[in-house]
C-alpha cells in the first residue's frame, strides 16, 4: 500500500499546516550576539555621561534576556538592569530611553510567562512612542506585538500587518539592520500565507539592506527563501539556497542554534530531489541540535518530518522508533503535532498490520475528529487507513465523504489524489474492482498532474483502445502541423507587412524629428536675439542708475554744502546781534540745518543713497549738541541705540525732533548748572514700528502745563514733525521730562525701489 500521498509530500504538509512555523522548515532562533557582559559592565561603570550608561545598561539587560537557557536568575538580572535603567531616564527625562525601557519590561514579563500583564506593557509603550515621535521605538513595539499571535491564519494575517506599519518606521529611523530583520519575518508570513512569490521578493530586499551594512550573517535570510522556493516546487534552488545557508553559517562561524533550521531545510531540500539518503542525515542532524536545546516545537517538527520520510520507504518499523525516541521526554504541546503524532502511530501500526496497537491512537483521532476540525487531513486519513486495515472498509465512505467536502472547500489536487488513492484501496478490500480502478486511474491523474514523476500505467486489456487513441493523435498531429503551416505564412505576411509598416513610421518618425529640430533652431536664435536684447538694455539701465546715483550724491553734497553756508551765515549774523533772543533763535535755526546737514552729508558718503543708518546718524547729533553746550552744562548722556534705517523724508523730521528735544532739555531741563542725565533710546518695538525716548531727571514741566495751549515754539515743532511721521507725540512729567514719539516706517521708499531693478533674461 502506497502512503506516498498522504504523510510525505513536503508541500503538502505546508499548506495544511500554517498554524506551524517549523512545518516550513523555517526553526525561530534568536541567535544572541556577539556581547560580554563583563566588558558591558566595565563601560556602564566608566560611562562618560548618563544618557550612555541608561543605553548601555538596556543592552546589558536585554542580553541576560535572551541568553539561551531562560535561567530564572537571567531572567532576575535582566529586570534589575532594566529597573535601574529606567529610573535613570526618568530622572534625566530621557525619552527614548523611557521607550526602550518600557518595551523591555513588556518583553521579560512576556518571558516570565505572564503575557496579559506583558501585552498591557506592550500597549503602553507603544502609545508612549507614537506620543513622543519616537519612530524605531514604535516600530520595535509593533514588531513585540507579533509574539502576541499564534499561527492560525488571521493571527497571521495580523502579524503581517504590524510589520507593514512597523518597516516604514525603521526606514525613517534609518535602522537599516532592523528594517531588514523586518523584513526578513514579513517574508516569512507571507510564506506562511502561500504568498511565496512576494515573501522572496520581501527577502531580496533584506538581502540588499544586510550587503548595504556590511552584515555577512545572512544564512537565515537564504534558509527563509530555500522554503519559498520549495514551496514554489523549484527544487533545485531550494537546495541551492540551502547549501548557501550553510556555507554562510561556516564562513561566519556560526555557533548558534540556527544550524538547527539550516539542517532542516537541507532535508527538506534532499527530499524534494529524492535524495533520501541525504534527506535522513540532515533531518538527524537537526533533531539532535533540538534534542539538545530541549525545544520541544522543534524535536516534534523534526521527529515528524524523520518519521514521514520512514512513512514514505515503507520502514514503519522505523518511523515508530523514530517517535517513540522523543514521545516520552518531548511529548508535543499544540493540538496540530499531538494530532500529527497519534496520525503516525495509527498509520504505521496499522500498515504492520498491528490492529490492536493502532486501535487506541485511531479511538482517539476519532474522538478529536469529533470535537474539531482542526488537522482534519491527518485525523481523517488516519481513521480511513485503520479502518481498512482492521477489514472494516465499508464504515470508510462516510469518512471519504467528508474527505471530499474538505477537498472542495480547499481545491488542492493532492487532496484530491489522496482521496482517490483511499477509495481505491476501500474499494479494493471490498471488491468493488471496477470502481476501485476507476478510483486507481484518476489517482495516477492527480498524481500526474501534481509531481511529474511517472506516466500513468495502463493495463494489458486497453492496449487496443491505446494504440487506436495514439492514431487519432497522429491524424490531430497532422492536422495540427498543416494548420500550424498555414499560421507560419500567416505570420510570415504579418511579419511582411508589421517590417514594411515599420520602415514608414521609422521614415515617418525621422520627418518628425527633422522638422523639430528645424522648429528648435529656428526658437533658438529667436531667444539669442532676444537675450541680446536684453542685455543691451541691461547695459543701458546699468549707465542710467550709475548715473542716477552720481546725481544724488551729488545733490546731497550740494544740499549739505549749502547748509553749512546757511549755518556760516547766521554765524556771522550773530556777531551783529546783541539781542538775546535774536541769538537764541539764530542758534537754535543753527541747531536745525546742522541737524539737516548731517543726514544729506551721510548720503553723499555712503552706497545707499535711499537710508540712513539712524544709530550713527543720532550718536553724531548729540555730540554735536554737547561740544556746543560743553562749556556750559554739566551734563550726562545714556544711549540706547538700535541699528535702525529710515529713508530722508523719515530721518529729516525725527533728527529735528531730537535736536529740539536735546536743546530744550540742556537749556531748561538743569537751571542754575544743575548737573543732570538725558537718556535717548531709539528701539525697533516690532516689525516696522519704532519708538523715540528723550528722558531726563529735570526739573520737569511747570504746574499745570497744558500742550495744547503751549506758545512755546519748539513743542509745536516737535508735535508737528510727529504728525508729519504719522507718528504719535506724549509728554511724561515725573522725575523729570520724558518724551514718547512712536511711529511707524515708511516703505514706500522700498516698493518704489524695484522700479529700478536690472532686466534679466
């Protein structure tokens, strides 16, 4: 009797099997790296600041976590590393360690088995990173939220999604070698959902990532794609990625438990190729790695798949003591390899005619058939094969039956060559010969269409049908060639005609691009005769603003000459004046034109003929007023300054402003050769408003002073200079006099000053 079919075809196996991991070959390590914690140890106790101590004590924790053994005291250092760490980051406000902390905690609790209080962690670190934009963080918990799902497809199907939200995160982050991790396991859930084309191109990618770092530790990335590409039944490189993995894992001299999946793959690849000699060793290889490691998802992996291989070579005897070496210490934990485990012994005791041995691992398929549908492959083909080899084969075709509803629901072609295989072997014990070569022939259908491994065998009795059936053939043949030599000049006058089409768009398209480059060249030296255009007249303003500006400079040389001759004269008039106030107003008319004087006088000597840098402007005005008044006053002067520049027709007014201010404040502010302070500040308050303060600790205004009734001349020049700034003018009496003069810049000057800018082309 052939179990070919239904214990060991590889793929198979992994399609009925995604609530498995290890079905694929694929043994979850995590291979621990390269630290000493000895050396971790020295640099926390030398860390040259305290953000780099909470890192270091975070990989030492992480670490102890991950050692192989999951030693309780591991375990306990683990935490108390983690605990100082995080106290640490608390203290310093360091977020990301915060992060990092948080995440670990989720992890040891998750280790310590208690995985409800571990997944609240892990919530709560993952909010704590989406909330303080810490990228890697919130990737690193997505990724932790994977070891919260099982195998079962939508558990999957999750999985596949936290890694989708997760990658993009390690790529802002630039963590290439996490993306690439990320990368690698999202290859691998696809694997688990058939979606095998997809995951090898994921693992490309991880590939390029890990050569782009420099990481040469890539034999789990080609062990990953060795199962892809089994599952695509490309056997040869399945075996080819295989013994990459292994070649990797020597070069880098791996000492890890990953040689336990390397193993694995290379006896599944083996397998594939019917290589069965070297299917067996690689397969023993793995078992003892996982023997070793006491990994009991692994040793019932293993031991399946040995078994299955003895199961295919007719050796049941084998495929028994194959289980039975690991029943007793390594007993299986999930439902599917208990339910795997009782298949095989029903199996196989069964097909050694051992009824009374098979009976109580069939009893207990039948009652799991029972309660679930849950490995229904294995629970169905174990109870139809015992039943057949217990002589009871008419109870099977309820069995078959419900063989068949599964096999629609799936539309796999095995499972379908596997129910034609048991309805043959049903109807053969109860000899029903015709039906049961019926059910023969269309098993060797499926099994033709599904491996390729041999023709269909035909008996003695259909030779005559057979060679009638080949002559038919070779009239279709004929027909078929003389059909196909009609199609062959057919395409030969297509071909014709698709060269001869060619020729002419090529002739067609050859016009067109002539005549572009003619229309090209023609726009070409329109726009040379245009930028020359151009650039004559940029010559020719380039000469008018050049001279432009000679000429303003030139007027404010002459402005300010012809107030200095102004100032000259009144000079030379005072010398004939006696009257007091005749002099006082010829000085203060002095006082103004100097004031004047010095504006036109910094434009002449300056660039920029359009503003004045008002703090120089003001520091000369009120030295100029004090090396008047030096041997008369004795008097202090604070300024407050700001870089400020206003145009003429803005600095004018505020500069006659201050000198009235200034004089009126020397002449009355400090009678008698009182000695004082006046205070100037000139301050930019905003954007494009500005405010004047002339303050001394005078003696102040008189008693019921009233502005608005003032005849004094230089308050009502200075209220009117104000309104001529749009500005507004306030009086503080109060230790003395402060005056208040806020306005706003003028920009018209600035629109206007794009009136003159160079054409460009």
């Amino acid at each position: 009797m052939n179990l070919t079919a239904p214990i060991s075809v590889r793929k198979f196996i992994r399609i009925l099997c995604l609530v498995l991991l290890l079905l694929l070959g694929n043994i979850r390590v995590t291979a621990q790296s390269n630290v000493d914690p000895q050396q971790l140890e020295k640099k926390i106790a030398n860390a040259a600041d305290d953000h780099q101590k909470v890192e270091l004590l975070i990989t030492l924790s992480s670490y102890y976590l991950n050692k192989p053994g999951e030693e309780k005291a591991d375990i306990e250092e683990a935490e108390r590393l983690n605990l100082q760490a995080g106290k640490l980051s608390t203290i310093l406000k360091y977020k990301t360690g915060t992060g990092k902390v948080m995440l670990l905690s989720a992890q040891i609790n998750r280790e310590k088995g208690e995985r409800e209080k571990a997944l609240k962690l892990t919530n709560q670190a993952l909010a704590y990173a989406k909330r303080n934009n810490l990228p890697v963080i919130t990737a690193d918990t997505y990724k932790e939220l994977c070891a919260y799902k099982g195998y079962e497809r939508p558990d999957i199907e999750q999985k596949v999604k936290y890694l989708e939200l997760a990658i993009p995160l390690y790529r802002k982050g630039r963590a290439v070698k996490k993306e690439a991790d990320a990368l690698k396991d999202l290859a691998d859930y696809y694997g688990l959902l058939e979606q095998n084309q997809k995951a090898l191109g994921l693992l490309e990618n991880a590939v390029s990532l890990y050569k782009s770092i420099g990481f040469k530790e890539l034999q789990g990335v080609y062990t990953l794609m060795s199962g892809n590409y089994g599952l695509l039944q490309n056997a040869q490189l399945s075996l080819q990625y295989a013994l990459l993995a292994e070649k990797t894992a020597e070069e880098v001299q791996d000492q890890s438990y990953q040689w336990c999946t390397i193993y694995n793959h290379l006896g599944l690849a083996y397998y594939d190729l019917l290589k069965f000699d070297l299917a067996f060793a690689n397969f023993e290889k793995a078992l003892n790695i996982a023997l070793k490691n006491k990994n009991i998802g692994d040793v019932n992996a293993i031991t399946y798949n040995l078994a299955s291989l003895y199961c295919h070579k007719k050796n049941y005897k084998a495929a028994l003591r194959t289980l039975k070496r690991t029943e007793k210490n390594f007993p299986p934990t999930d439902e599917v390899n208990k339910i795997r485990q009782l298949f095989i012994f029903a199996v196989s005791y069964s097909m050694l005619k051992e009824t009374e041995k098979a009976r109580p691992y069939y009893e207990q398929l039948l009652k799991k058939y029972n309660e679930s549908d849950l490995g229904l492959f294995y629970k169905l083909t174990g109870i139809i094969i015992y039943l057949q080899q217990s002589g009871q084969p008419e109870k099977t075709y309820a069995y078959l039956e419900k063989f068949r509803k599964f096999a629609e629901e799936s539309n796999n072609l095995v499972f379908y060559s596997q129910i034609e295989l048991l309805a043959f072997q049903s109807d053969q014990a109860s000899k029903k010969y015709e039906s049961a070569i019926k059910h023969l022939k269309q098993h060797q259908v499926y099994k033709d269409s599904i491996f390729n491994l041999e023709k269909l065998k035909q008996s003695t009795a259909l030779e005559l049908q057979f060679e009638t059936e080949k002559k038919d053939k070779n009239i279709k043949l004929l027909r078929q060639q003389g059909k196909l030599q009609e199609a062959k000049i057919q395409n030969e006058k297509v071909i014709r005609y698709v060269f001869i089409g060619s020729i002419i768009v090529l002739i067609l398209f050859a016009a067109l691009l002539y005549n572009r480059s003619r229309l090209k060249n023609r726009a070409n030296k329109k726009l040379e005769l245009k930028r020359q255009q151009i650039d004559e007249q940029n010559e020719q303003l380039k000469k008018l603003l050049s001279e432009k500006e000679w000429l303003l400079k030139e007027i404010h040389h002459r402005v300010k000459n012809n107030l200095q001759i102004v100032i000259s004269l009144l000079n030379t008039q005072s010398a004939y004046l006696d009257n007091e106030d005749a002099l006082m107003a010829i000085q203060n008319s002095q006082h103004r034109m100097h004031a004047m004087s010095l504006i036109h006088q910094k434009l002449y000597q300056s660039d920029n003929l359009a503003t004045i840098d008002m703090s120089w402007y003001i520091y000369e005005l009120i030295n100029y007023i004090k090396e008047c008044y030096s041997s008369e006053k004795n008097i202090s002067f604070v300024m407050d300054i700001d870089k400020i520049f206003l145009d003429v027709a803005q600095a004018v007014p505020l500069g006659l402003i201050l000198n009235e201010a200034v004089n009126n404040t020397i002449k009355y502010a400090f009678p008698e050769s009182r000695k004082g302070e006046v205070q100037v500040s000139f301050k930019n308050m905003e954007k494009d408003h500005y405010k004047l303060i002339i303050s001394d600790n005078g003696i102040g205004l008189p008693d019921g002073f009233d502005i608005d009734e003032t005849e004094s001349l230089g308050m009502n020049l200075m209220r009117g200079l104000t309104d001529q700034l749009d500005g507004n003018f306030t009086l503080e009496s109060k230790n003395g006099l402060k005056i208040i003069i806020n306005f706003r810049k003028n920009t018209d000057i600035d629109d206007q000053h794009t009136d003159f800018d160079i054409v460009t082309e």
